[in-house]
C-alpha cells in the first residue's frame, strides 16, 4: 500500500529594507511570492543593521522560504 504525501522544499533569501526589520521581511516575501507557488511558512533566520555613524542605514533578514512541491 502507498501513502500519499506532500514534499515542502525550502529556498534561503536575503532581503532589506531602510525603514524597519518588518519591511525587509515583507519585502523578501513578497518577492518571493512572484515565482514560488504554494509557499507555507517563511522563518526568519538571521537579522543583521548596518550602522554608520551611530545611525541605522538598512536593515537584512536572511529568510527560508517554505514551500510544497507541485505534482
């Protein structure tokens, strides 16, 4: 007897943004959105702000982007 059963794939992005940690994270999904079909999940991994001067220029999340494998 077969089971029948979904496969999930995840893709690393990097994103930023030079307003806040949230819109880095939206703008990396969104992206992401354009050409991965059927995402379910987006896990932050990793948040890095570049600093100059005592002041934050841009804000980087490193993102997995999950998602299940048509077909």
């Amino acid at each position: 007897m077969r089971s029948e059963g979904s496969v999930a794939r995840v893709t690393e992005i990097v994103a930023d943004s030079t307003k806040s940690f949230e819109d880095a994270v939206m703008t990396g999904f969104k992206r992401a959105s354009k050409t991965l079909r059927g995402i379910t999940g987006v896990r932050i991994k990793d948040q890095y702000a570049q600093v100059q001067e005592g002041e934050i220029l841009r804000f980087r999340v490193t993102l997995d982007i999950i998602f299940v494998l048509e077909g």
